[in-house]
C-alpha cells in the first residue's frame, strides 16, 4: 500500500500532494497516539485528541477522494463481493493458510 500510496503522490497535482502530505501527518500523529497509550489521569484528554486525529484524517480522505479518482479506488476496502467481481470467469480465487500449531 505504500508504495501505491508514494506512486499515486508522484502523479498528484501540487495541491493534492500537499493534502497527501497533511493526510500522512495526521495518521503518524493518530499512530503514535495510540500506540503511545494514556495513563489513568489523562485518559478522557486521550481519547478525545485520539478522536480529533481521526476526525481529521477523515476530512483529509475526502478531500483527496474528491479530487482523485485514483485515491477514491486504491482507498476503498476490499470486500469479498469487490474481490468476486475482479475475478475473470475462467479464474479461481485461493486462500492460502498457515497453521503452525504451538
């Protein structure tokens, strides 16, 4: 996803870059935060700014969305049914599993 994401930057126009460029600021801030962690006394201010972040990157993901065909269709989640509909009708799709039991 990545390197889709850095390609897709690449091809963007300068304004749309500059809100990529917002968007990754407010997922590393919103990482951070959480995986950070919250003592007791300041969990509700934890929550909340956790709340602000994702609220914002939101707003950012429209806003790229809007202007970007390319972001709206690599930033969709792939479901079962848009996996389906990909598969040619001569294809099969396999799921591989590793179990390694303990």
């Amino acid at each position: 996803m990545t390197d889709q994401f850095a390609a897709l930057r690449r091809r963007s126009s300068p304004q749309d870059r500059a809100l990529l460029d917002q968007l990754s600021a407010t997922r590393s801030q919103l990482a951070t935060l959480v995986f950070k962690g919250a003592s007791q006394t300041e969990f509700a201010q934890h929550r909340a700014e956790i709340a602000r972040l994702e609220g914002e990157a939101e707003r950012l993901e429209a806003q790229v969305s809007a202007s970007s065909t390319e972001f709206r269709a690599e930033s969709r989640p792939v479901t079962i049914e848009r996996a389906q509909q990909s598969i040619p009708a001569s294809a099969a799709l396999i799921e591989l599993v590793s179990y390694r039991p303990e």
